[in-house]
C-alpha cells in the first residue's frame, strides 16, 4: 500500500531505505467511506493526505448553501487546505469522499520533526506546494477567461478517465455551470 | 544594502558565513523607476524579487483593460508571479513600481543551484510560498465574504503606513472598489 506515495516521492527527491523506513513508521492510514466528510471548513486542517485509492473532492459552500469543487484527488493526488494546514488556521474549505477512499497521511507535528529529520522533505513539499498553487492560480485564471467548452476539456485532461468515476453534477460543480448545460457540452462533442 | 534580505532569510533558517558569501555573490540589484514595469502578463516571470526600498505592486488586466491589485511589495517583501516563475510558463501577473524601487534579485536557475548548494534554502522557499499561498487564498476568500470595510482594515494592518505612501486609485483597485466608495469609508472612519 506504500507503493503509490512513495513513487510519489521519488519524483522530486531520492529517499534511501532508512528514510524510507522513517517515513512509513510515521505514516498514518484510514479508509473514508464514500460521502463521509474528511475536513470541514472552518475546523483545523491537521493532516496531508496522500490518496492510495479512490477519490477526494475539495470544495467550497457559498453563503447560499451551494458547493463548489476547487479540486478532486483521486489516486496519486495529495489532499491538504495548505493554507490551513501551514499555519494550522480554520480550514475554508471542505474534504469528502466521492467514492470509498484509501488514504496515507502525515499530522503536522508529524511532518515537521520529520522536515527536521529528512530535510529533502522539504525540496519535496517545496515543490509540491509550488505547484499546488500554480493549478489553484490556473484553476482561477481559467474561470475568469476561459469558456465552459475549455475548461470542460482541461478537466479531462487533468484527470483522465476520472469522468466515468463521478456523477455529472460533481463535475458541473467543478466547471462551474448547471449539470443541463454540462450534458449539452457533452452532447455536442460526441 | 543586504541587511534587510539577510534578516528576511534568518526569520525561518540559519545561514552561516560562507553560506551568505555565497549568496551574495549570486544576487543581482537594480533601481525601477516609478511606474516602470517589472514583468508583463504573458512574460515568463525569470526572477525573485526582494525589495529592499520603495514599493511593487502584482495585477493582473481583465478583459476591459481594467488593472486589478493583487498585492503591494513594499520593503521586506518579495515579488514574483509564484506560478509563473516556479513553471517559467507565461505570467498571469504584472509586475509595476509605484515608487523609485531597489530590489536584490535571483533568477531561476541561479536558484536552482542555490538549492543544490544550500539545501536549507528548500525551507526558506518552502514556507515562503506556503505564506504567499496563504495570503493569496485570504485575498479570494476575503473578496467573497468581507465587506469592503472589512477589507479596507485588512489592507491597514497588512501594510501598517503604506497607505500614505500610495494614491487612493490604487488601494481602491487592490479592494476591489471605487477610489469614489474608498473616500466614504475613509470618511466614516475620521
């Protein structure tokens, strides 16, 4: 089960077998069920997660009670608030679970002994953060210029064949339009 | 001229002698002249910036050729389209002077190299953006749910004493209001 995360790793950092081994004996799991909630806005956002198996949605809930989905996670995705996981501040957004998922996480008093003990982690978690915001900044630019039609297509191409895993309405919640005009897209391009 | 950089580093990592030489040696300075750009939207953002005098500002232009603040630079602050420079993909982001500025400067692959030879450099990077990550999602969220009062004391305790420094159009683009509506809220705090 370590397998994914750790390839994951590797990406950006060479890790040796003690440090791999560090990391594993730290390393937490549990297995969230398919429309249970992980993180609440408003609470601490305590973990980082690593998503083994299944999917995560990050999301948002306007004053009018509706959802927006900033990202969904599925395998090989980290699912954090960085904002409120770095500086341990009230989360504005939300984590469940679209399907039932597997995840390996670290705390944050976990993570910093091991920046202390690893230090690569923090070329590792420079990096990822770095590009956490550059798809966060993609994600706004794209709403503010780019058409449904476009941004549908970025969508697919983001998360290949996620698609078929998630119902309509999650994606419409993503691209930011009704779930009709979602199935009018999609109606066009076949 | 590199105390404030220096003291700006030792906020989240020790660098000893040898490693600050060698820091030095690499960073580049230059003046901007007020309202003279730095880097234009559609540009790859090729440097970080630190600002050791004077004042930046990052916006972005929206389709009617509006400017929008996204964030002021004064000294101690660093400049940088994060997502541009961290992909050295197009800027979203420009990059303006609203005073004479003197900024001490690394490129890309300057520090690149720098993180090969000074590791802890990682963290110093590593919570610089978490922070700006922070300070961006703030901004979003803030736009969505402060009121322009609100906002209007955000932007005073951010930037304690800038704002007798910058014009009134400015800090109105930065809160998203019109410099008409910014002198009625002054007004009722008076």
């Amino acid at each position: 089960m370590y397998e994914l995360i750790f390839a994951n790793f590797a990406l950006h950092i060479k890790l040796d077998v003690a440090e791999i081994e560090q990391i594993k004996y730290r390393l937490q799991s549990k297995t969230i069920k398919k429309k249970t909630g992980l993180l609440s806005a408003g609470a601490i956002c305590r973990n980082i997660y690593f998503v083994n198996k299944g999917c995560l949605r990050i999301f948002n809930v306007d004053g009018e009670g509706e959802e927006h989905n900033v990202s969904f996670c599925p395998e090989n995705w980290w699912a954090v608030d960085i904002s409120s996981f770095s500086h341990q501040t009230p989360a504005f957004y939300n984590i469940d679970a679209l399907e039932d998922t597997e995840v390996s996480y670290l705390s944050y008093p976990v993570l910093e002994e091991l920046y202390i003990a690893i230090p690569k982690l923090e070329r590792f978690f420079r990096i990822l953060t770095q590009n956490g915001f550059h798809l966060y900044q993609q994600r706004i630019t794209s709403n503010l210029s780019k058409s449904a039609e476009e941004r549908y297509t970025l969508f697919q191409k983001q998360y290949p064949k996620l698609e078929q895993r998630i119902t309509q309405k999650q994606i419409a919640s993503y691209l930011g339009i009704t779930p009709v005009f979602l199935s009018m897209i999609r109606g066009r391009n076949t």
